[in-house]
C-alpha cells in the first residue's frame, strides 16, 4: 500500500483519540454545555444568583442544574419530605448535576429563604464536582471546624440529625450549611468558599434575618408560657387559701350569731372587729386573683396571637400545621 493512505489513516486514528481524550478529559465541560445549550435562565433565577453574590463559574454550575422556583403542590414531588433537609432551607437537590428546586416563599416575614436555600442546594452540586483531593482537603476543613470551632447549639443540633438520616452525607450537608448560614469561618473555609461567592456574608445574613423570624416567636411564646406557667400556679394557691378563708370567715359568723342569740353582746362586739379584717383580707385577696386571671388571659392571648404567627410562617413553607392553643 502507499504511504499517502496509511498517512491518511494515522491521522485519522489520531484525531479519534484526541476525540476521546477530550471527552473523557472534559467531559464535565461537555455536558455542561450541553445542559446549558439553548437555556436562558428566568429573571427569578438570574436575580437570586446575584442576590447571593455567585462567581461566574458558579453561576454556570448553578444554571446547569435549571432550577426551578416551585410552588407548593409542585415542590412536594420535585423534593419529597423537602429532599431531606433539616436545616432552615427549603429545597434540594438532585444528584449528578440532575436539577435544584425551590419553594416560592412570598411571606415578606421570610425575606431571604429563597436566597439561602439555592446557595445551600449550589453547594451541593459543587461539591459533586470536586476532584476526590480536593474533597478530601475540604473535608478536613469542615471536620476542623465542627470539632473544634462550631458551638451554635441550633447547628450542632442540624449536624446530629444529618448524621442520623443522612450518614454517609452529612460532612456534605456540612459543606452547604457552613457556607450559608455561619457569618464567620476560619480563613481557609473563607478562602475556599471565596470561589463560589464574593460576599459569602450576605448569604449568612438572610439566613440570620428569617431565622430569626421563627426564633423571635418561639422565644417570645416561651417567655410568656413560663409567666402563665407561675401565675396559673399562683391562682391555684390564691383560690385555695381563698376556700380556707371563706370558711373561717363562716365559722366565725355562726359564732357571731351565737353570741348574738345567746345575749353575749359585749363579746359579740369584741369579736366584730377580727371578723370585719378576715372579710376585708378575703375581699383584698379575691380582687388580687380575679386581676391575675384578667392578666392571665390577657397574656395568653397575646401568646397565642404570638404563636398563631408563627404557624402562618410554618404553613408557609410546610403542610404541616404547628401548635397553638394554650
């Protein structure tokens, strides 16, 4: 055979393999572009990689997941049980770059909900792609911290459910809520999460910001159930010294009578007095409980005005109605 064919062969072989290097080279990039082909990311998707101050790179990863801003009826079968979150977010994500989904939350009492949830479900898909030393290097990071550094006892409490329902994730959910809800890291977590976001803090902060909006209500509603607490127990003691007095006070007006009847006058006036102050303490004590009870009810309204708001809020982001009545 001439060499022109066979030359023309090798170099066909060559660009085959170089073909298939690129694929398995760049094959994240391909299927990248292949996600991304054609996609314009809605203005509610746009606004909230902004929001949450992403890279250009993670705007990508973000966008190549299409996320979806869903509601209610709709979001339960993209994220059955909220995709197994426990954290203050509300959405999830599907694995090998598969999707992000998120509840549209328009309570403005929950400003920031959204913003939190896609950078917490972003970082999921991040750490999908991490080589496995860059993984291994992360992870120590996030091992460091939450042995060492980590004391907010409302995280604390989200790692240990993780480590219950999510075991071999759980350093993975450490990955998302570390970044999106803890306003200071050590710097090489900063340094590290620098590549995601230019201003990690704001995410932080709407993650304080509608946090708060549960935990203001839950600690208000718990004050005021310690304050009805001892009062209830005060007006049960107050109405049983009450039935004590009201029958001293009786015993001593059947002995007024008899002293009366019997012509015992001078010790019937004698013993008016002390009658007249037990009636009088009785009367004082009588007033002092039915102006606890009026504060009583009073407060238990305000209670549960208190925490009728924050079953709006848990209605707003769950089915599951909370408990009110007190």
């Amino acid at each position: 055979m001439k060499r022109g064919p066979w030359l023309k062969v090798c170099i066909f072989l060559l660009a085959i393999a170089a073909m298939l290097f690129v694929v398995l080279h760049e094959r994240q990039n391909v299927f990248d572009w292949r996600k991304l082909h054609g996609y314009q990311a809605p203005a509610a998707i746009s606004n909230l990689a902004t929001d949450d101050t992403m890279t250009p790179q993670t705007r990508r990863i973000f966008y190549v997941n299409h996320p979806g801003v869903e509601d209610k009826t709709t979001f339960t079968k993209s994220c059955p049980n909220n995709g197994g979150e426990k954290t203050v977010v509300l959405g999830c994500y599907h694995s090998n770059q598969q999707g992000i989904f998120l509840l549209n939350v328009t309570d403005a009492r929950l400003n920031g909900v959204e913003q939190v949830t896609a950078a917490h479900e972003l970082l999921h898909a991040a750490y999908d792609r991490l080589s496995s030393r860059e993984r291994n290097y992360v992870n120590g990071l996030l091992m460091n911290y939450y042995q060492h550094d980590l004391h907010d006892p409302r995280l604390l409490s989200t790692i240990a459910e993780y480590k219950k329902t999510e075991p071999n994730d759980w350093v993975n959910e450490m990955h998302s809520v570390f970044g999106t809800e803890v306003a200071s890291l050590p710097a090489p977590l900063e340094t590290y999460y620098k590549r995601y976001f230019t201003d990690r803090q704001k995410i932080a902060a709407y993650a304080a910001q509608y946090e708060g909006a549960f935990a203001s209500r839950q600690q208000k509603v718990a004050v005021d159930d310690a304050q009805l607490t001892t009062w209830k127990a005060q007006i049960s003691s107050d109405e049983k010294a009450l039935q004590t007095d009201q029958q001293d006070i009786s015993a001593a007006q059947s002995h007024l009578v008899e002293l009366r009847s019997s012509g015992q006058i001078d010790a019937y006036n004698a013993a008016v007095p002390a009658y007249n102050a037990q009636v009088d303490t009785y009367n004082a004590l009588a007033q002092t409980v039915r102006d606890l009870i009026d504060n009583y009810n009073r407060l238990v309204a305000q209670r549960n005005s208190i925490a009728l708001e924050e079953n709006q809020l848990v209605q707003d982001i769950t089915s599951a109605p909370a408990a009110i009545s007190k």
